[in-house]
C-alpha cells in the first residue's frame, strides 16, 4: 500500500517525457514543485536527456510455462524489447526474421508482397506462423530474389536456428540505443519483480546478469528500475541463510533505492478524496469548536488498554472528515492480517 507501481509508472512517464492528452507530462508536474527550485531544476535536467521508458509487470508479460526455464527473465526482458521496436515479441525467431528484414532494406517490401500473397495484413499474417509458413516464404522468396532459392520454409529455418543468450540481448540494446543518437538512454520498468524470482535462485542470478551486461555494453545508458518488497519475509515466508544471502547480492546490483512505506497513507487519501471546498470546510471548523470536547470522551479509553489517535486541531478534523483518524491506520492492519492469512 506503499504506492510502488504508481511511483515506477510516473517514473516511466517522467522521464521519457510522454504526452498525456497532447500536454507533455513536464508541464503537468513542474507547477506541483511550487517553491522547491531544487526539484524543479532537476525535473527539468531529467527530461532534457531524450530517452525511452519500456513499463511492464512482469508476471503479466511472462509466458506461463516460462517461469520454470532457466531463460525465463531474458525472455521477458527479451519480448518486451521486440514490442517496443515493433517487431513480434511472442516468438522471438518471428521477431529475428523481422530485424534481418529491416537491416537488408527488406521489411517494407516483404510486407506489401505477404499483404499480396495471404490476402491479409502481415501484423495478422505473423500471428499464425506455423499455418502460414508457405505464404511467408513465398513473400520472402519474391523480395530476397536470387538469395532465397532453396528456401521453402524461411520461418522453420529461423525457428530451428534461434538462440540468444544475455549478452546478445544486451548488444541488440546497445545497438538500438547507439541508432537512436549519442546521448538517448532505454530504460526498462519492471514492475513486482520480487514476487517474481521470489526463491528461484536461478531467476535471481539471471536478474543480476542481465543489470550488468547492460550497464557495460551499453556505458550506462540503460537502466533497470524495479519494485520489489524491501521485507522479503513476507513475499518468501521463512528464508533460508543460502536464500537470505543469494536476495542481498541481487540488492546490492541495485544500488540506487527508492525506500517507500505506507505511513503516509492517511494524507494522500486526505488530498486526493477528501479535499472539502470553501463551504464544506467553514461548515466543517464551526462543528469542530462546538463538538471537540466530546471527541476525548469518544475515543480515550480510561484503562489505557487501547489509544485511538485523536483529531489534533481543527485542521485536522476538516481534513479528515468523515473518517476519524485512528480508522486509516485499523483498515491498514485489517488489510495486512487478511494478507497473512491467505484472504486475497
């Protein structure tokens, strides 16, 4: 209840500097820095740097049957990085025949001779690989010319023939970054990666290879930013002292920490559902003089066994109101203990 994935998300949105109804985001949250100039000379600073957020949840993006490969992270990382360029992230040897069609000046032509030959669009044609494998080696056979003789299943070449490792991955990254212009950076959003690798320590290790290989081949112009719970107890259950040990040399790859608790969960539902206008809070400070002498009798127990947390002043009450402040923190615990107990 922290708000991580809405923290990860305006990241995302921040830095690359993305339009949100034809207003660039930077104009929507430098009036929010009102008289903080250090942060609004660094808002500025960042979006200056021309860069590309790719924002995923992993868990929704991974396939299901992936998580028990050894690959299974690059994959994601490996899909996502397709979609973003375009190309077809589902299957990755589909998603390579693409790029080796747009490094030959082919994939345009390629396209319009498919449309021709299928009678359909190749965004549709490339959905169903395995039944049309005859139309695409045709389309490829008449654009590639005299280079595609012998060819009649192209798609079942490149499937038979498709592997990537981390280091590939981070190649194709750094390639794409250095077509992009010498001061872009790609930075990749990975939302609940801890529930994720969770105890698999090989998830984990791949997790921390694919951060450094894209910290050196790229020079530092790719990120990595995840959410993750800092309290891996309450993801892991009990940790063994191999576990424990394996999750803080993957901490330690991410050294930049964003540390956010839910404590101050009252004052953003304060500002963002309870904001009273002009009549509601004159209404509202006229029944706070007349009434708070009442509240101590409602909400201090004499034996001391348990302390609600009282209205402090009047500002407090309109804020507040309807909700008595002790209720932020109880529906807070009630949430955790229905999470302790499997309620979700």
């Amino acid at each position: 209840g922290s708000g991580k994935s809405h923290l990860l998300k305006i990241l995302a949105l921040l830095l690359e500097n993305r339009e949100v109804d034809g207003t660039p985001v930077i104009d929507i949250f430098l009036p929010k820095c009102e008289d903080n100039k250090l942060l609004y000379g660094a808002l500025q600073k960042a979006v200056s740097v021309p860069s590309r957020s790719i924002l995923f949840n992993i868990d929704q993006k991974a396939d299901v049957i992936s998580k028990k490969d050894i690959d299974a992270l690059l994959a994601v990382f490996l899909k996502v990085f397709n979609e973003a360029c375009g190309y077809y992230g589902k299957l990755g040897h589909v998603a390579k025949f693409e790029q080796d069609l747009v490094k030959r000046g082919l994939y345009e032509e390629f396209k319009n001779a498919y449309a021709e030959i299928a009678g359909k669009g190749w965004l549709t044609g490339r959905e169903e690989t395995t039944l049309e494998k005859g139309n695409i080696s045709k389309a490829y056979a008449q654009v590639a010319g005299e280079s595609a003789k012998g060819t009649d299943d192209i798609i079942g070449a490149y499937r038979a023939d498709y592997a990537v490792s981390i280091e590939d991955f981070a190649d194709m990254v750094n390639e794409y970054i250095n077509e992009q212009g010498k001061d872009f950076r790609l930075n990749f959003f990975v939302d609940e990666v801890g529930q994720y690798i969770a105890d698999n320590i090989k998830l984990m290790t791949n997790l921390q290879t694919i951060a450094e290989s894209l910290a050196t081949k790229c020079k530092g112009r790719s990120w990595i930013v995840v959410t993750a719970q800092e309290d891996m107890n309450t993801v892991l259950g009990e940790m063994g002292k191999q576990q424990s040990n394996d999750f803080s040399k993957i901490q330690a790859r991410f050294d930049a920490r964003m540390k956010l608790s839910s404590q101050n969960v009252d004052e953003v539902i304060q500002k963002r559902l309870l904001k009273k206008n002009d009549a509601g809070t004159d209404l509202l400070h006229d029944i706070y003089h007349n009434e708070h002498n009442n509240f101590k009798t409602l909400f201090d127990f004499s034996d001391g066994a348990q302390t609600y947390k009282n209205f402090k002043n009047s500002d407090h009450f309109v804020n507040s109101y309807p909700f008595i402040p002790y209720q932020f923190d109880l529906f807070q615990k009630a949430i955790e203990n229905l999470s302790l107990h499997n309620a979700f």
